[in-house]
C-alpha cells in the first residue's frame, strides 16, 4: 500500500484546523501519514495539535510529524511540509475531506491511471461557517484552454516534486498555480478525475480573499505562464479568469 502524506499547513487557525484533523481521523485509507507545519500560533493550535497527536498515538493507520516555529509565509510552510514527507503520494490538507473515501478513492484513481498519470483531482464545494457558498465542477480540460484543477483536491506521486521542485516562494497569491503549470504544460502528463465533491474548502484562502487578492492573483497566473514558456499567457489568463467567475453563478 502506497503511503499518503497530507501536508497541513496553519497559523493560528484553532477555528478551523480541528475540522481538518476530524476530516483525516474518519478516512478509511490505512496508511497516512499527517504533516503539520504550524507557524508559531498564539491561539490555541498548537494544544490542537497535540490532542490530535494523543488521539493517533495507538493507531496503526494514521501517523503525525509536526513542528511549530516561524516561518515565511503558506509557500514556505508547504515547503517545509514536503520536506518532512515520507509519503508516496502528497496532498495539501489544509480543507476538509468530504467523504471517509476521500484519500482512497484519489489513490485508487491514481493506481488506475495507467502510463503517464502523475496525480488525481476531484470537485469541490467552498464553505463558510458551515454553509457551502459554491460548487466547482473541474472537469478534464487542458492547460491551454483556462483549465486548472482544483489545488486543495490534488493528489501527486512524490516523482512529480522531484522532477518539477517545490512551491515558488516569490509569488504572493499563485505559487500553486505556478506549480501546477510546470507540470501540466508536459502533455506527457495525466491526472485522473474523480466525479464526486470530495474536498470542502474554507472560503477566505490565498487567492479567493477578496477583489485586491483576485487582481494579484490574475497578475501572477500570466507571469507563471509566462515564466514556463505557456503560449498565448493572456489569452489562457481571461479564460481561466472567466471559467472562476463563472463559479459565482452556479447553484449548489
């Protein structure tokens, strides 16, 4: 069985992270291992943490590795997440896991995936307080079309970080997006799609904070694209801007 590492990465996050956690303990995959990078939160997550770290202590199928201490900032906290990763397959948790078959049935995709999959990708819903706010359908599509996964339901085969590097520090808002361009422009590179909702993500993150973070967000998906040697980056940059906005006006 191929061992998980779900990377997840907070700062004073005590409202959130326990549902995180809760997410992982009910997943029916035997072998995860958690990594959690804590950037020196005063609130109370780091006694999470270690209620978290009691809870697991006896189980067999779950495994944590965490440090707290300073650091620069959600990319550099993903990077030193991966760091401290022993998995063979890597995801960014830092939502909540919809369904108990949510890791397994991202693996198995994988597993199936045949010649050239690299990773797999599900739907997901965004949240606030409990309440789902939006849908978004991925869908397969191509890079040169405005398509993008869903980061917070991407699982990858750990070859993809040893062959394409770590989160690009220098971006504010799209280091993701940048790190997913690099690997996507390959058309030797597959992702399997699971058809189902399979991650809840906590509305407010990096790039969906507001109408300042959306227009640094645009900025920096064209200087990604740019920087990889995408074709026609602006013309890949409204579409994918229009495939976001168009979210807004789907019902859930």
């Amino acid at each position: 069985m191929r061992r998980v590492s779900l990377l997840v990465t907070v700062y004073n996050a005590a409202k959130n992270l326990p549902i995180t956690l809760q997410s992982i303990e009910e997943q029916d995959y035997q072998d995860i291992e958690v990594v959690i990078v804590d950037g020196g939160s005063t609130d109370g997550t780091v006694n999470l943490i270690k209620e978290f770290a009691g809870r697991i202590k006896e189980r067999g199928t779950l495994s944590l590795n965490w440090v707290s201490e300073k650091d620069k900032g959600l990319y550099d906290a993903m990077n030193k997440a991966y760091a401290l990763s022993t998995g063979d397959i890597i995801a960014v948790c830092n939502d909540r896991l919809c369904e108990p078959d949510a890791v397994s049935s991202l693996v198995n995709a994988i597993c199936a995936g045949g010649p050239g999959c690299i990773g797999a990708h599900s739907d997901l819903v965004y949240v606030e307080g409990g309440r789902v706010i939006r849908g978004w359908h991925m869908g397969e599509g191509k890079l040169s079309q405005g398509w993008m996964p869903g980061h917070p339901t991407l699982f990858l085969k750990r070859e993809v970080y040893e062959k394409y590097g770590l989160y690009d520090t220098s971006y504010h808002c799209a280091a993701d997006y940048e790190f997913m361009v690099r690997f996507l422009k390959d058309q030797d590179n597959r992702l399997a799609y699971v058809p189902r909702v399979l991650v809840a993500m906590f509305y407010g993150g990096t790039s969906n904070a507001g109408i300042r973070n959306y227009l640094v967000s645009f900025q920096e998906g064209y200087r990604a694209l740019r920087k990889n040697g995408v074709r026609f980056p602006l013309w890949i940059t409204l579409r994918r801007t229009m495939k976001v906005l168009l979210q807004f006006g789907k019902k859930v």
